[in-house]
C-alpha cells in the first residue's frame, strides 16, 4: 500500500508539473484489452478488459520523446466455449492491476509514432471461475504481486489532441509457477505469463506552446 501511495505522488507530481512547465504535457487515457494468459490451457485473446489513466510526457529531440504513465490494467484467461460440445467447461481468470509504464517514442512523420519501454504492474485483485463458481479454497493458488512487462506499440496523433495508442506486452517474469513444494522438473513448463494487446485513446488536457 506504502509503494502505491509513493508511486501516484511522484506521478501527480509530475503530471501538475506538466500543466505549468511547457516542456511537459499531459493528459488521460482510456480503452481496451485483448489478453491472454501463456501457461493455462486456453489460448487466444479472448479475455477482454478496461484500462485507464494518465500520463505525462516531454521531448528530448525533436523526434523522440520520452513519458510516464499511471493506470489501471484488466487481464487475465478466458476460455472459448466450442458450441457443439454438449458440456463446456467455463474458465474465466480476471487480474486487476496498477501500473506505472516508463515509454520511449520515435516520430516517423508528423502523425505516426513508434513506441517502446516497460510496464511494473501491482496486482491489486484476482479473481477464478469455473461454471461460473468461484473456485473452491483447495484449488486457489495467489498470483504473485507483482508483474513486469516490456511492451511495443504504435501511436498515430487523430487530431492536435488525441493519439490512439496500439500496444503489444508480454511478462517476463510470471505471474504465477505450478503450484505445490513438489515441483517436478518441467515445473518451468507451468509459469504463467501475461500476454497482452491493448487499443487506447490519449487525450492531452495541455499543449506545449
């Protein structure tokens, strides 16, 4: 709780530094998830999720940037029902975090943008189902609390105000092992790892003059 306190005031701090320093500018992000989870039994981006936040950002050349965000991040696993099975099974797995991703951006031309850096994310809730239960106590193992994930993306400004952001994200350290003491050697082969492709809208509340 000490670190999310620490990490929001350091990120308000700079986004009001953003609002009275034109080297900076500033703003709020909105959209969506499409995400996966490498290591359970279901594959595909068939979870879908919200994220939101702000962020502030400020040139260091005039073709690259460099910013900072702060913001809520759903993932987790879904499985795809098949409708001509008779008796699906029903997984659902929703992971809710905090994150504070550091980004580089290149300018390509006047409206296209590459982008790149690394997400620390805070698990904040967790969540399984089956058949649309909770998973029994037995078969519930934590998550672990934290999640770093490396990410790749685009950004294409739609107007002086507005970029749309299209980003892709894989953990590198998982986000949870097999579980039990006796792990067996393949217990490499069990780690679960978010795997992400997120669609967001940027909109900048101040502009450099």
């Amino acid at each position: 709780m000490r670190m999310r306190q620490t990490l929001i005031l350091i990120f308000l701090t700079l986004l009001f530094s953003g609002v009275y320093a034109q080297r900076f500018e500033g703003g709020l992000i909105g959209g969506f998830n499409a995400t996966q989870v490498k290591g359970d039994l279901y594959s595909g981006y068939h979870k879908p999720g919200i994220l939101a936040g702000a962020f502030v950002q400020t040139d260091l050349a005039p073709a690259v940037f460099a910013g900072l965000e702060l913001k809520y991040s759903q993932k987790g696993s879904r499985n795809k029902i098949d409708p001509k099975d008779p008796e699906p099974e029903k997984y659902i797995m929703r992971l809710g975090y905090v994150e504070l991703p550091v980004f580089f951006g290149f300018r390509a031309n006047d409206r296209g943008s590459v982008v790149g850096g690394i997400s620390t994310g805070y698990l904040i809730h967790a969540k399984e189902y089956r058949d649309n239960d909770p998973l029994p106590e037995e078969d519930w193992h934590a998550f672990k609390n934290f999640d770093v994930q490396p990410f790749l993306g685009f950004q294409f400004d739609m107007l002086n105000n507005l970029t749309i952001d299209l980003r892709f994200a894989y953990s590198v350290l998982p986000i949870r092992g097999q579980p039990g003491e006796n792990a067996t050697s393949f217990y490499w082969l069990n780690n679960q790892f978010n795997n992400v492709i997120s669609l967001a809208a940027y909109y900048r509340i101040n502009t450099r003059y």
